[in-house]
C-alpha cells in the first residue's frame, strides 16, 4: 500500500532531489500529517537529524500523536530507537546504525532498516558517504532481525523518473521474512499496484505534494472488485471498531472522502453520497483500509449526530449495547437528568462522585471470586463513565490512549504509591 512521507527541516516539511537540493517547501508538517494519517503508516524523516545538523525531536513527536508514525533519521543507538518507541512512533528506521547487533537488541516487528543506495551502493550519514557495500548483500545481513526494510533509490529520489519495478522485485525476493518498502521516483498509480501485487509499500514523498500522484488514486490502485459496477464494499465502523453498517465506494468518492475527511461514499442509485449532508448526521474520517483481499474497505469514522442508519439509530443493527450504551445514555442525562435522581446527585455533588469512586475502587480490589467481581467492576465502570463524560473524556480518547501506551516498550516497576502501600 502507499506510505507518504514527510520529510522535515527546519521544521517544516521539504522535498530534496537526491538528498541534496530542495525542491520544495510544504510548510508545517502537521496538517500533512493529518491529511496522510488517514490512509495508514506514514514515515517521518528528520533530515536535520540524519545529516548532524540539529534536530526536530519536537515536530517529530507530536505528529507521532496525530498519525501512527514510522520514524527515522538520526537514530544511532539502541537507547534513541527505545525513546522513539516509548514516544509512540509505529516503528524506528534505522540507516546508519543498521547492524544486527543493535536491531537485534530491538523488537523486531518495530524496527525497520533503511538501505539508502546510489545505483547499488549502499550510503549512509544522509547520503553524503559512500560504504563501498551493496544493497543485496546488506539486505541479507539485516533481513533476520530487522521487521521491515526501507530501499530508497536515492538517484531516482525527488526525480519522479518513475519507479525500477524490476529492481525492487528483486530486492524482495531477497528480503525474506522482512517486509519490503521502496522509495524512490513512483509517480504512478500504476506503480504502487504492482508494488503491492508483489507484496512491497510504497513510499512517496514529491509525487503526493505536486498532485502528480493524488493520495486517493494511490489509495485506490491496489483495490479490485467482482461487482458489474466497480464498487468496493465498505464497511463502515466506529473509532472502536463496531460495525455501523455498509456502504460502497468509488475512486471518485474516496477522493471526496479524503479531500474532505469526511464520510463520503458512493450509492448504488444516486452516485457520490455525503453522509449527514441533508441529516447533520455527519462523519469525520479517520482512518482508511483496504482488506487482505484489496476488495473490499473499512472506514473509521466519528460519527455525530443521531447515528449512520437513516432509522436515526446509532448502527444499522439497532440501538449499541454496554459500554457505549451506558456512555451514551449518562451523556444524554447530564445536564437534563430530573431533579431528585441519582445521576442529577452525583453531576451536582462532585465530593459524591469523588467518595464513590474511591469506594467502588476499593470494593472492586478486595472483590473474591468472579460474581463479586463482575458486580463490583460494573459499579466502578458506571461511576468512572460519570466523571469521564462530566470531564469531556470519552471511552475511545481512553482508548486511544491505552492503544498509544502500549507502543511503549520501556516499562515502569508498577509498584504502588507510598500511601497506598501502607494501607495493604
């Protein structure tokens, strides 16, 4: 599939020809990172870092919070990829530092090698040295304990020449268990294709900044479909995953839905659908991805208003159930709950809510046996969804942040706080 890539100096995101010239200057790399993030993993390069020239730890980790990141340039230590790990990056990319034995001491399905080549040769420190080592003999040494591979034809980079469909082919059948991406002159929807026909990413950087390569023909180019009309199913689900229901999709809607980020999808009778655009039930787009079969795709959307089904329910399968459901209904109630109920106490008394908190918290941890523990974990999930929705938190930001915690791989002993020690 397609990877875009942001490449960062100064700040801000730029495009080299061949490492060396700038050719253009894209401005801050946040919005970009928002724009790409949608269509999967997207690599940010600190080309300040790669070259010694200073660094940009800052931008780096925060567009590490807005997309899931593979981050790399000037990564050089076991201890430097650890702290890009424990910051959030999907993956580290390590060039320079490539040797087994420091991505051997990382996790592998986390940490990809860049092979950066001139017509075969392997360079390294932001492709200014020349190794004298080739690319394939390289990519047998690291293929073992690296999770992913990056080969970038740095003279192709910037040039939109076009893709060595031949090279890169044979680059993975070499690479083994690793998965390969390529980098370097892929300007055509054509290319990413047959790169993901033959098991390989691509990544793009110039062709998806000039328009020559949009992000939704990109997206689009591995997909297939059986139906007479061309469409791709599409399910369409919550940010937890729940099904919300099924629509369709086209080139031409996935490009409204991209450009717009919002839920756009193509009706078999009327052509290009904006959902909620007459309802208010509209959806923001979060993420996109084609299954294992490129035939069909899922949406990720934060859905407002009533809900995706034109019933004005939440899913096309009814009303949701537990959690969500408890979440929805304490959301409803804030605010309107009638007087003299429990809900309107506990939204009017915050020391209530704090006393029950800590009370259903110590139930739950002296609970025995799995009865008393369901019940007491119910208590506590009801009262904890009381504050987080008094607070403005919703269960997917707590889930978002869980998912985002456990990218970390540096972990803390977990002991209990002194107070709480003692009154074991």
């Amino acid at each position: 599939m397609i990877v875009p890539s942001i490449d960062i100096m100064g700040g801000r995101a730029v495009q080299l020809v061949g490492g060396k010239d700038k050719a253009l200057d894209a401005g801050d790399p946040r919005p970009l990172a928002e724009q790409f993030g949608v269509v999967g993993e997207i690599a940010v390069i600190d080309l300040d870092a790669a070259l010694g020239q200073g660094s940009n730890e800052a931008v780096v980790g925060e567009l590490c919070r807005i997309a899931r990141c593979r981050v790399g340039g000037g990564i050089r230590s076991v201890e430097s990829a650890r702290r890009w790990l424990d910051a959030g990056a999907a993956c580290v990319i390590l060039g320079t530092a490539a040797t087994p034995e420091i991505l051997g001491a990382l996790p592998r399905e986390r940490v990809m090698a860049a092979l950066d080549a001139v017509d075969g040769e392997v360079v390294v420190n932001g492709w200014r040295t020349k190794t004298g080592a080739r690319v394939v003999d390289r990519l047998r040494d690291l293929r073992e304990v690296a999770g992913g591979i990056l080969a970038t034809f740095v003279e192709r980079e910037g040039r939109m020449t076009g893709l060595d469909l031949e090279r890169a082919r044979e680059l993975a059948a070499l690479a083994g268990p690793a998965h390969l991406t390529v980098a370097g002159g892929i300007t055509a929807a054509s290319e990413v294709a047959a790169l993901d026909k033959a098991g390989i990413d691509a990544q793009v950087g110039m062709a998806l900044y000039t328009g020559r390569l949009p992000l939704a023909d990109a997206v689009a180019a591995p997909l297939v479909s059986d139906r007479p009309d061309g469409l791709w199913p599409t399910v369409v689900t919550d940010e937890s995953g729940r099904a919300l229901g099924l629509a369709y999709s086209s080139t031409d809607s996935l490009r409204e839905a991209l450009d717009h980020r919002r839920g756009v999808y193509h009706s078999r009778r009327r052509g290009i659908w904006v959902k909620g655009e007459t309802t208010g039930d509209t959806q923001e787009l979060l993420r996109i991805d084609a299954d294992c079969d490129r035939d069909a795709l899922r949406f990720t959307v934060r859905q407002r208003g009533r809900g995706f089904c034109h019933t004005g329910d939440e899913t096309c399968w009814g009303a949701p159930a537990g959690l969500r459901a408890l979440e929805r209904r304490i959301a409803d109630r804030l605010g309107s709950a009638p007087p003299g109920s429990y809900t309107a106490r506990l939204t009017g008394d915050p020391g209530l809510l704090a006393s029950k908190l800590r009370e259903e918290a110590r139930e739950l941890a002296d609970a025995a046996g799995a009865d008393a523990g369901l019940c007491e974990a119910a208590d506590l999930f009801y009262f904890a969804l009381v504050k987080m929705v008094q607070s403005g938190v919703r269960l997917a930001d707590v889930e978002h942040e869980l998912d985002r915690r456990a990218l970390a791989v540096t972990r803390r002993p977990g002991d209990a706080k002194p107070a709480e020690a003692e009154r074991r």
